[in-house]
C-alpha cells in the first residue's frame, strides 16, 4: 500500500515501527509510550533537510488514527505547523468501542481498560484540514464512528472530507479503494497545501466568513470502491480481526510482536 502511495502521490513516506513491534526495540509499548514515539518521529521529520516543513502531513490507519490525532493536537498545541491529517477506518475511543462492540463487558470496562486512545474528544478541537477515509464494511470498527469523527471536525477544521469506501474492510480499503482511493488522497493533499497557505497570508486580514466563501470548507465524497484487480489474501493484517486482540496489542506487556508487516 505504502509502495503505491509513493508511487501515485510522489511523496516522501517516514514509516514508523512502534516500541515492541517489529524491528523496533523491545521496550513494553502501552499508550503514553506510542504517544512519545509519534512525537519523536514528527521532530525527527521536521529536521531533516531534505524536508519541507512546510508540507508535513500525518497518516494514521486503526490504531494508528488515534496516534495521528494525538499527534496533530500535540502539534497543534506546542504551534508546530502541519499541513493535514489523514485516517482510515479508525475509533471514537476505545471506551466507545466495547460501548458498542461489547455490550455486556461495557459495565466492567473500568476496571479492565488501560487505554484510552480518545480520539473523540480531539477531533472538534483541531484546525488543520482532515480526510476521513471510512470502509463502509469494516468488520472490526464500527462505520458510525468514523462518521462521528468526520461531523465533530466541522467546526473546527479548515477542510474536513469523508470519504467512503465501497465493500471497504478493515484492513483493505485501500485495495477495495481502487484508483480513486489515491485520486482523493491526492486531491486532499493538493487543496491542504494549497488552502493551508493561503490561510497563513490572510491570516490577519482575513475573516472566518471570507474564509468560507472563498474555499469549499467542509465536503463529503462518496467513493465508487471499484477494486482493482488484486489478490485479497496478501493484504497484510494491520490489526487482530476483533477487539479483544485489538487492546491487546495496542497494551501489550509482553515481548516484541513478531507482526513485522505492522505499519500503523
């Protein structure tokens, strides 16, 4: 998936392994750890020369959504400039997926829960332009909370866009996705840089109701799916197929995963 975003977005793609996970080293991953990486990684992309800081965006898919929005307010809140944020089939909270997902384990959740992951009270408070990529099959999370996410950053965000993704799955909307699922990445990236700039000019001068007559703020588009040829079963499994897995992975205490294909 990665080799075919560099390849039809001509970007330049920092993949991150988190602790314990693949390649990475063997210090025990848990919420506030993930949360410091992803911070080490945006300071490390904003030093290297070859970068435009300029043109930084955030992707996040499942788990690694809810990093990304961690990032983006941490951005946000320390004046940290970012072009845009990017997520694909991702969570209101973790609390909100045993709401939802696990009725009966629901009144117990607090004596169970580690993480917390609480994307939905991020989401109404950030300002950089945001695309929601949503499978609208996703068997793991829920297809309303994406929705939710998308309608709690209208308020806020310069340019907010869902974008739904026909018999999309969990973990390959990307390949169900087609050619228009990298067609509307490239689009959003396009009018981010394009907007973001202009809002930074005008900053001082300009008013919010100016602002939204003279950019297409808040847009929903409604993705064909129409698959590319491709082989479903080497679609690499980004997240355990249920819940429970999930948490597990995402609190684990344990040794290094030896998922080696994990990227978000």
């Amino acid at each position: 998936m990665l080799k075919k975003m560099y390849l039809k977005l001509n970007v330049n793609i920092l993949m991150v392994e988190y602790r314990g996970y693949g390649d990475s080293d063997s210090v025990k991953p848990n919420e506030k750890g993930l949360k410091l990486d992803s911070e080490a990684a945006l300071a490390f992309i904003r030093n290297h020369p070859k970068i435009d800081t300029e043109r930084v965006f955030i992707f996040g898919r499942s788990l690694g959504g809810a990093v990304a929005f961690h990032l983006a307010q941490y951005a946000q809140q320390n004046n940290i400039q970012l072009a845009g944020l990017l997520v694909e089939n991702t969570f209101l909270s973790i609390s909100k997926m045993v709401d939802q997902l696990m009725p009966l384990v629901a009144t117990i959740k607090f004596l169970v829960l580690r993480i917390g992951w609480n994307s939905e009270d991020i989401a109404p408070t950030l300002g950089v332009p945001i695309l929601y990529l949503a499978g609208d099959r996703d068997e793991l999370v829920p297809h309303n909370q994406m929705k939710k996410l998308y309608e709690l950053s209208n308020k806020t965000s310069l340019y907010a866009k869902f974008h739904i993704i026909r018999n999309g799955t969990h973990n390959d909307s990307w390949m169900r996705g087609g050619s228009e699922y990298f067609d509307t990445m490239r689009e959003f990236i396009h009018k981010a840089i394009v907007d973001g700039k202009n809002s930074r000019s005008d900053q001082k001068s300009t008013s919010e109701d100016t602002w939204e007559s003279s950019t297409d703020r808040h847009s929903v588009e409604i993705g064909s799916g129409e698959a590319e040829k491709c082989d479903e079963s080497n679609s690499i499994p980004i997240m355990p197929q249920n819940l429970m897995g999930m948490a597990k992975e995402a609190s684990k205490l344990g040794g290094k995963s030896t998922d080696k294909g994990k990227v978000d």
